[in-house]
C-alpha cells in the first residue's frame, strides 16, 4: 500500500509540474477553446493569477520533454522519478518511473491513470476527474483566483539549465497556502513548485532536476506501452455514482469561504458512504463521510505528510469523517465544524 501512496503523490506532483492539453487551458484562459499563442521570452509576463495559470497552461500544448524530477517534503521524505511526456491534438500521455521505493511504473492519458506494480504483475485503473496543473485546480474557478491568490514576481533563477520567472501566488487568508512557481522564460513549462505557508515555510517542492525540451517521445509508442496490460492483472475501483443534491446526508451549514462544491460520489456497494470535493481553483479538500464500524476506535486523529494534512474523527455516534487536503490542518477542522446532517 505504501508503494502505491507513493505512486501516487508522485503523480500529483507530476500534475503539478507537467500542466495540461487543450480543453482546460481554453477555460483557464477565458477563452472558447480558440488555439492559444506560443508563450515568447520577450512577452509582458502576467500580473494576475489567472494569467499565470493560463501561460503555465500553454505550455504543454507545444512540446514533448523528458526529465528527472524530485520530489521533497518538509519531513525530509525525498522521491525521484524519470517523465516522459508528449501531447498530441487531441491526446497527451505522461510515463513515470518511480526511482525509489517498489518499482512502478505510471501513466497517465487525458482522464485515466494506470500504476504497474511490477512486483505483484498488478496493474491498477483509475479514472481521473481531469485535467489540471495543480492537484485541485479547476479551470472553471480560474476567474476567482484572484480573490483568494494575488501574483508577486521574485525574479528569474536557473532550474535543470533553464531560466525561469518565479513567482509567488500568495494567499490572502490563512485558509490556504501559496505556491511559488518557476516558470520557464520562453515557454512557461513549470520546472520548479514549492508550497508555502505562511510564515514562508516550504512545506513540499518538486522541482526538474534534468529536463530536454522537444526531446522526440512519440505519443504511439507511450500509448502502446500505456495498453499493454499483458502478463499483469488489471484491478478497477468499485463503481461510484454521483449524488444530486438531494442525496447528500452531509452538507455543510455554511461555506468555507473560496471553496466551492465540486461534487458528491457515493460507491454503488457503500451507499452510506460519501465522498465530497470542494476547491478554490487550486487547492482542493476531500471529505469522506462513513458508517462507524462496530468495534472500531472513536478518538480522533490528525497527521500531515508535506503539503497534505489529514483529520479524522466522529461526527455523531453512528458516522466517521476523513478530511484530507493540500490546505492548512485549520482549514480541514473548519470544514468539520460546518458539517451538519442533510436529511
């Protein structure tokens, strides 16, 4: 299980690093999905957050790369992995390789992620819920970024060989972190994220230690190798279905402010149990809402990991709460606070 995890903060990382195609980048930018310009060295850099977001966006749109990429936490945990990247029209396929921990291997196509775990010849599907540069951006909320983020340009540094803009998306409140972003001069390719809190502490960092850009990946043979299931036994998630407003037993009784729903899903054999997401356009919280088991311990429980912090514990006698996200522990107990029963 822990090889997984791993599996999968790097990919989250990788999400931030590696931004996306065509359809999110239209909303992020304003846009109706008109083809947007190369980003150029000598163009005035954005003052907003969206603009930011819209030209780290760009970015995937017009080259193939590979690298080597770190991620570190504030514990010290330290990962690497090795990133194929290549985007075509209408499709774009990232490969990682894990280079510590259990050997696996991740890829990820427009909204699916396969992980192999070569050890155990298991090869784990999961359907993803877009497309976006950070972990919890939603490009629909893009216009709203700058009520909760404001952009402050520190400069221009070297990462991996390349000159990059860095710029700091500070938060307003204490709700949030910031993200400071090293952006690649001509292309506006993230080489470098850290999240920050607010006594500027780096909580997380992922940053390209090697990089060549327009190196020749070709999207068939990433995809080819992405299908080839042979030899390993391919495990699915249990089926979930979207819940209507009307089904939802949690809601919270006010909003925590920035935040907005972004929908509810209840697993078709657990209908008791709920899962609920909510971002601000970058950073995202999960609630996971389930029956007590009989037996189980009910104090509860608080621990962080880098960037993401985690609360658990009961919200009446008969029901449990997870509570995780890329936020503050404080902004996970005021979401818990606020939830109240629906029906």
């Amino acid at each position: 299980m822990r090889g997984r995890r791993g599996a999968q903060k790097a990919w989250r990382w990788l999400g931030a690093l590696l931004l996306v195609c065509a359809g999110s980048v239209a909303q992020a930018a304003g846009g109706s999905g008109a083809a947007l310009p190369a980003a150029r060295a000598d163009t005035a850099l954005p003052a907003d957050v969206a603009g930011w977001m819209a030209r780290m966006q760009r970015a995937a749109l017009e080259r193939n790369y590979t690298g080597t990429f770190v991620v570190v936490t504030d514990g010290g945990a330290a990962s690497g992995s090795r990133i194929w990247h290549a985007c075509g029209q209408d499709e774009h396929i990232e490969r990682i390789e894990a280079l510590d921990g259990p050997p696996r291997t991740i890829f990820r196509r427009n909204g699916e992620m396969r992980t192999f775990l070569h050890a155990s010849h298991t090869a784990v599907i999961e359907p993803l819920t877009g497309s976006t540069p950070f972990a919890g951006a939603v490009p629909a909320l893009a216009g709203k970024l700058d009520l909760w983020y404001r952009a402050e340009r520190q400069g221009r540094q070297r990462v991996a060989g390349h000159e990059a803009d860095v710029v700091l998306l500070r938060p307003r409140d204490a709700l949030r972190y910031g993200y400071r972003v090293w952006s690649e001069r001509r292309s506006g390719l993230v080489l470098r994220l850290q999240t920050v809190q607010a006594d500027g502490r780096v909580r997380e960092q992922a940053s390209f230690l090697q990089l060549d850009l327009d190196a020749p990946v070709s999207l068939t043979e990433l995809a080819r190798a992405m299908d080839d299931l042979e030899g390993y036994r391919a495990l699915t998630p249990a089926p979930q279905r979207k819940l209507q407003d009307a089904e939802r037993a949690w809601t919270l009784r006010e909003p925590v402010p920035g935040f907005a729903l972004q929908g509810c899903r209840a697993p078709q054999a657990q209908p008791r149990t709920m899962q609920c997401s909510y971002s601000d356009g970058l950073a995202s919280v999960s609630l996971f809402i389930e029956p007590v088991r009989p037996g189980a311990a009910v104090a509860g429980a608080r621990w962080s990991a880098g960037a993401t912090q985690a609360l658990a514990r009961p919200l009446d006698a008969d029901t449990w709460l997870t509570a995780v996200g890329e936020v503050p522990l404080d902004t996970l107990v005021l979401f818990a606070d606020r939830l109240v029963r629906a029906r």
